[in-house]
C-alpha cells in the first residue's frame, strides 16, 4: 500500500513540475472588445426619441434610448453590424455595415421618420 502511495506522489509531483517548467502559467488571450453608442433623433425636427428600441440584427442584443436619446452597446467582438431602430409610429430604420475595431467605440446617430 506504501509503495501505490508513494508512486502516486511520484509520478503527481512529476505531473506537476512539467507543467509549471517554464516558469509561466497559460491563460487564454484576451479579447478585444468594442462599443456602439449613440442617439436618436426625430428626422424632421432634431429632437432625441425617448424609448426607441435600437438592436443588433441577427442577435438578441437591444438597447433602449433614454430621456436624452441615448443607447449604446458594449463588449461587441469586433466586426460588421447591422442595426434596426424601431419606434411606436415611426418608420423602422436599419443601418448596414457598422464596421468596429478593437478597442474603439464607434457613435451612430439614427434618425428617424415619422409613419404617415
């Protein structure tokens, strides 16, 4: 039994001390990550809509304005985007090809047009 034991110790020890050789432990790469923000603003007369359900098409991601117009969008993996603001009585909006880098946060004014 003291000889199982102590293989075991053995060959734990030896498991160990190659892992940790290097001196260096591995960690996964860190991701970059980048942000959407902006506002929107009625077409005709420039004012911020409040309320206005702004989302990224082909995810479940959905950001809504508030009292000054204002979403935003962050921890997006860079890439392209495509966004889709729609609003009780207005026209929906889609903006293609939002393009985002690393690191950077990318401001897209949306306006919108009232529905006849």
């Amino acid at each position: 039994m003291k000889q199982i034991t102590a293989f075991a110790l053995f060959f734990l020890f030896l498991g160990m001390s190659a892992a940790f050789a290097d001196g260096e432990t591995t960690t996964a790469p860190s991701v970059k990550s980048a942000k959407i923000e902006g506002k929107v603003l009625d077409l005709l007369t420039g004012e911020t809509l409040t309320g206005v359900a702004v989302m990224i098409k082909g995810t479940d991601l959905v950001s809504y304005t508030d009292f000054d117009g204002h979403y935003s969008f962050g921890s997006l993996k860079p890439g392209t985007y495509h966004l889709v603001a729609s609003y009780i009585s207005y026209n929906n909006s889609l903006i293609e090809n939002v393009e985002l880098d690393p690191e950077l946060t990318r401001e897209i004014i949306i306006q919108l047009q009232a529905s006849k």
